[in-house]
C-alpha cells in the first residue's frame, strides 16, 4: 500500500465486499462494489466511480511483487487514455488489474455488466485504451514476476521463496 501512495501521491482504497476487509488493514478505506457480482470488473467500476473525474491506478490486492517504476510509467503514460494497460504476454495480452482507468470507464463497464459480459477487458471497445508495451514492461522487470498473482496456499509459498 505504501507503494502505491509513493507513486499517485494519494491514500489506496481496497475495493471488496469481504465483511472482514477492515480488519486486513486497519485504516486504509474500504470501497464497497456498486456493481453486484461483477467481479474484477465490478471492482474496477467501483474504483473509477469513487476516483471520478480524476484517473485511478487499479491494482489487484495479491501481486506482491510490483514495482514503482512499473506504476509510474503506466501513471506518466495515462494521458489522452480513457484506460492505459500494461502488455502482458499472458493469455489477455494486458493485464486489467495493473491500470490506469479514467471516469468514462464507469458508464462503459455498467453497459457490459448489464450485457452479462463481466471480463475485466469487457469494456475496451467502448473507451480509448492505450497500452504500456510489453518491451517496455521488460525493460522494468519480468511480467511473469511483475504480475505474479497469489491465489493458493502454493502460490505464497513461491512467491516468499528467495
């Protein structure tokens, strides 16, 4: 958390519905969704509706191993974007939960999510998406490393290993 108001220059909020979010991290703000059961994409939404009219950096809570330099440059390259993401060389080609949303997403991803589509990339055709490339993530780190996710039990375990 202290990463990311070391590069927006801002307090981080956490975007759950988990009735135990606020004893995770006593006094960091916690966002309810506005979206029910959207998912990731409910998450974003909430994120960009409490952020408007100003740009959020999204990031999912369980990537332990993202950098600033990473974040800046995806916060320096936000301009003139509605959404700016980073390449990932993963199955999406992006990843969603490491970006910078502006508030035109909000209306777009409640259209999705009305439509059913509730992926986190659901709404790019709607809004003006820009991308970090992914020679330039490589240049600021491995994205496998980068935007490594802890899921599991396993998942903690590699990520603690040296």
């Amino acid at each position: 958390m202290d990463l990311l108001a070391g590069v927006t220059g801002t307090a981080p909020a956490l975007v759950t519905t988990a009735p135990e979010a606020p004893g995770w991290r006593p006094g960091l703000e916690i966002v309810p969704d506005l979206i029910s059961g959207g998912g990731a994409l409910g998450g974003i939404h909430a994120a960009v509706s409490r952020a408007a009219p100003d740009l959020v950096l999204c990031v999912a809570w369980d990537m332990p191993f993202l950098t600033a330099a990473l974040l800046t440059a995806l916060v320096e390259g936000a301009a003139g974007f509605d959404a700016f993401l980073p390449e990932s060389g993963g199955p999406r080609g992006v990843e969603p939960l490491c970006a910078v949303y502006g508030p035109a997403c909000a209306a777009a991803i409640a259209k999705c999510h009305a439509a059913g589509d509730d992926r986190a990339i659901a709404f790019h055709d709607e809004v003006r998406v820009g991308t970090l490339s992914l020679a330039r993530v490589r240049q600021l780190g491995d994205p496998a490393r980068l935007f490594f996710n802890v899921n599991t039990p396993a998942d903690l375990e590699r990520a603690q290993r040296p």
